[in-house]
C-alpha cells in the first residue's frame, strides 16, 4: 500500500530516554481491543445480536480467520460490514524473509499510519516461538539496537500485539512454514510461546502489553488459550513496571535485558540504568522470582572487547549469587551488529570463557540460539532497510 504516510521520528541524542510516545491517530478499534463484554457491547451498539462477538471471537480466536465469505455461521445480510468494523486490518504486510530453511520466518508489517514494525516467527521441534513488537520504534535508546536508534514513534494498541501471534497461527495453519515432523501433521500447529522481545519497550506500554498477554492467555474463544507460562516479558528494567507485573498475577517468564553488571558500562549500554541502577534492576527480578515463583532470565549480549571481560563474568556470577540460588538463568546472546556500526560479537572462545566463569558461580548459563542472522535478524534491522 503505498498511499500509506511515512513516519517522521526525529533520532534520539546519545542516552536521551523517551517514555512518552508521541500523540498520533489511533488506529481503528479491533475485536481483540475489546474484553469479551467490550466485544458484546461493540457489536450491539453496530446494530447485531450481542452473541454474534462470540462467533467473531471463535472465527479469529480459534480459525484465525478475518475474511467474511468464510463466516457462514453470520447472516449473509450485513456480514461484510460487521467483520469490517469489528476485524478491520490492522497489519498489512510488506515484506517477509525466510532463513534456517524456511523454519523462521521474518516479517515486515507497515500499521494503518505507516509505521513499520516487526515479528519473528520460529519454528523449532515441537514447538513454536514468536517473538512480537510492542512499540513502533523504543525510546529507551540503547546505542548496539537497531530499533533504539530509531527512536519511538508510537505505542502498538493490543490488537495490533495480539495480531502478529494471530498472523504467525495463520501461516502455520495454512502451512506456510517449512519444517515439522509426522506427529506435528497429525495435530494443528499453533503459535505454543511468545517472547515481547521485538521492537519496542513493552513495560513502557505497559496497560496495552497487559491487555495483549490477556487475549493470549484467555481460553478459546475469548483469547487463544496459550499457557502464560510460555510468554516471556522482555524489559530493560523499569523498575516500578516489574514491580507492577508481579503483582498482575499472570505467571509470564521476565527477562531483563541486562548486558553489563557495572553501573559505569551499563549507563552507556542501557541508559534506563541511569535512571534504575545495576542493583535495583536485580532486587525487581529478585522481587518477581519471590512473589510469583517463576525463574528470571538474564539477557546479556555479548559485545567485543566491550563487556565481555572475565571480570565482568565474575561481578556478573558473584551479584546474581548473593540474592539466592534456583531463581536465575543467564542467556548470553551472541550480538548481530547492525549495519556501519562499531559494536560486534564477541569471539568464541571469549564467548566460552565468559560462560564457565559464571557456571562457576553456580549460575545456569545457556548461549542464545540466535534465529535469521542472515535476514537482518537483529531487532530493527529489517525494518529499518525496509523504510
């Protein structure tokens, strides 16, 4: 569509956090906005029976269907405009790439005002990830993000959330991505975990993520009925936002994206930490593991000869291990540069060293399996060569 506008987001300078997002149009509501009283309600006040949202909710939730010919349960006499107000199309596709032999798949989305945001779809055996954008654009400016240096062009709403996972369960249920075994022929596949890992900052959007883990988590067909214990919240580490999610109730996995255990490096890597320091970004984890009992991953990108030092291992090792044992996991995270940039991988064998200093500590250390290197896989970058 290429009526569509372009945004203009003016770059952010070097450490500048942005938690506002700036005032633009808002997109057309969507079913998935609504809670299932929000649904009723809606499509009453169109002029239709209120049980009709349910079999809109069953059509998108559990076919993930959006065309109204394939509605038939609807009657035929004001079909078409009910599913255009209540299913209008939110993500129109722009540009999809396929790495690992079509077992993941990356996907550009231009947003009904012409900004651009992504989704990762990847296909592992016996189960599928996806990993989703909250935001168009961030505005916590980490300068090694492709996506931080764009700056923060608006919040996503939460059906704009909900239907990147509901675009990924369309694909494999059209059976769009390659891979798969016998057993995975005889079931439908479905989207099985969700990682808000993609663009954006989603603490920072924090009532429309909520109200996205909700349409995941609701059983079928109030929401699709995915296990909150399969969706994983990725935050650099506000604070109070931890803090509040914990007390949510939902059982979702935190992942804080760390990558340096010194406030010295941390303020250039992770501006936020100017903000909420090394220390305080752990005690919230600690403070999540406490009250929900779930196992907090530790994101940490490895960067050369930045903050891969075995010292910074050990800091590393000896911070997570003073507030307990069993409630940590670290994922190193091999860096996919962005393109002209100064900031690259570390070398394997620093790699290596730095993950046994810290198993040393007793601390669980897996390398990141990292998905579409070779199709810009690195948040933003897609979009970014896309705009």
């Amino acid at each position: 569509m290429t009526d569509l506008p372009t945004p203009s987001t003016k770059k952010p300078v070097p450490g500048q956090l942005t938690f506002a997002a700036p005032r633009r149009g808002k997109p057309p509501q969507h079913l998935a906005d609504f809670d299932e009283a929000g649904r009723k309600a809606a499509v009453e006040a169109l002029g239709h029976k209120g049980f009709r949202a349910k079999q809109l909710s069953t059509h998108y939730f559990e076919h993930f269907v959006d065309d109204p010919a394939q509605m038939t349960d609807l009657p035929a006499a004001g079909r078409a405009e009910l599913v255009e107000a209540m299913l209008p199309q939110l993500l129109t596709p722009v540009r999809s790439l396929n790495a690992d032999d079509g077992r993941t798949v990356k996907q550009v989305w231009r947003l009904f005002d012409g900004a651009l945001v992504e989704s990762v779809l990847m296909r592992y055996p016996g189960r599928v990830t996806m990993c989703i954008s909250s935001q168009a654009g961030c505005g916590m400016n980490c300068p090694f993000c492709a996506t931080g240096q764009e700056g923060l062009t608006r919040n996503l709403t939460t059906a704009e959330i909900v239907g990147q996972v509901v675009a990924g369960a369309r694909m494999l249920r059209e059976g769009a991505v390659a891979g798969g075994d016998d057993e995975s022929r005889e079931t439908p596949l479905r989207v099985s975990n969700v990682v808000f890992m993609g663009m954006g900052e989603a603490l920072a959007n924090y009532r429309q993520a909520i109200n996205a883990i909700h349409r995941l988590v609701d059983p079928a067909p109030a929401g699709l009925g995915m296990s909150a214990r399969h969706l994983t919240m990725s935050t650099v580490g506000l604070v109070p936002a931890i803090d509040k999610l914990a007390a949510e109730g939902i059982p979702v996995t935190l992942a804080l994206s760390l990558h340096a255990p010194d406030d010295e490096l941390r303020n250039e890597l992770v501006p936020i930490n100017t903000r909420w320091t090394v220390d305080e970004a752990l005690d919230a984890a600690y403070r999540y593991y406490e009250t929900t009992g779930r196992r907090v991953s530790i994101e940490y990108a490895l960067i050369k000869d930045m903050n891969d030092h075995a010292w910074r291992a050990d800091l590393l090792g000896q911070k997570l291990r003073a507030r307990g044992k069993g409630w940590v996991h670290v994922n190193p995270i091999p860096l996919n540069p962005t393109p002209g940039s100064k900031w690259t991988a570390s070398r394997k064998g620093v790699e290596q060293q730095f993950v046994e200093r810290l198993r040393a500590h007793g601390i669980p250390t897996t390398i990141r399996d990292t998905r579409g290197s070779d199709i810009d896989g690195a948040c933003g970058q897609l979009a970014a060569s896309t705009a």
